[in-house]
C-alpha cells in the first residue's frame, strides 16, 4: 500500500477558455440564505487546444450573494463547437473577496481579478464523437467577473 507521499499528486492541464457576455442581474430580492438573482449569458466565445467554439444564449447564472458579499455560483448554459457539436455546462463554485472588493464587483463596477477568489466546477454533457474527455474527466476552473461579461478558465485534472 502507498502511502501518501508516494501518491501521484494530480496535475492540471489546460482545457479550454470561456468568454461570456452577461445581462445586467435580476435581483429577485434578500431572503433567509442571502440575495438572490440570475445573471443571464447573452453569449459569448470558447477556445482551446483543438477546441473553439461559440456561448450560446439562453443560458443563466442563479447566484445567492451572502452576508460579506460571498457569493455562491450555479451557472448553466450551452457551448457549441465550430464543427455544430453542442456541450452542455454545469458550473458551480463560489467568489469571495474583502467586502469592499465585493460591494463594487456586486455593483458592476471593474474590480481587479487578482483580488477576488473565483472558483469553480464544471461538469460537461455531450454527445459529439471524440468529446467524451469532456465527461470522463474532473474540472476546476478560475473565473473573472468584469462589467459586462466573465472569463472562465477550464483546468482538466490530470
């Protein structure tokens, strides 16, 4: 038996770069498990190493920003290749920042990414040949907000 020291510790290779454009939030309003609202994806780009492609529109992200600003994400929304190939995603994760930081991301005001923690995980769904990688693999991705749109860094876990 290895013990942990001898253990393959992951490595992370990366996958692709999303570019999405968003909607203004709608702020459904404050209740017991902090403010909710739903930021829509207008639509946006994706690429990769052999992977490009376009954000579909339609697609959400149903947030709950919590006491402090702490925000938890539920992003879902749809890819598709420039070959026609669709690749649904699920994106949950969390952004945390000092509370100033938060109150001017929050306002749409341009923070400095390096400030904030933004951190997800995605979960892929397609039925493209040659995609299958996409689930039979874990992901972590890094996130920045900007005013008008985000850009999420995809990392496949090695």
């Amino acid at each position: 038996m290895n013990s942990a020291n001898e253990t393959a510790r992951p490595e992370l290779e990366f996958a692709f770069e999303v570019r999405a454009e968003v909607a203004d939030p709608t702020v459904i309003g404050k209740l017991p498990t902090g403010t909710r609202r739903i930021i829509q994806i207008l639509g946006g780009e994706f690429e990769g190493p052999g992977l490009r492609g376009k954000v579909l529109p339609g697609g959400a992200d149903w947030q709950v920003i919590r006491e402090g600003g702490f925000t938890v994400a539920d992003a879902r929304y749809t890819l598709e290749t420039d070959d026609g190939h669709l690749i649904y995603v699920s994106n949950v994760g969390i952004r945390r920042a000092p509370p100033e930081v938060m109150e001017r991301l929050n306002d749409g005001q341009e923070v400095d990414p390096s400030q904030v923690y933004f951190r997800t995980v995605p979960q892929f769904e397609t039925a493209a040949p040659g995609l299958e990688w996409l689930m039979e693999s874990l992901f972590i991705a890094t996130g920045e907000r900007y005013p008008n749109g985000v850009v999420i860094r995809m990392w496949r876990v090695a």
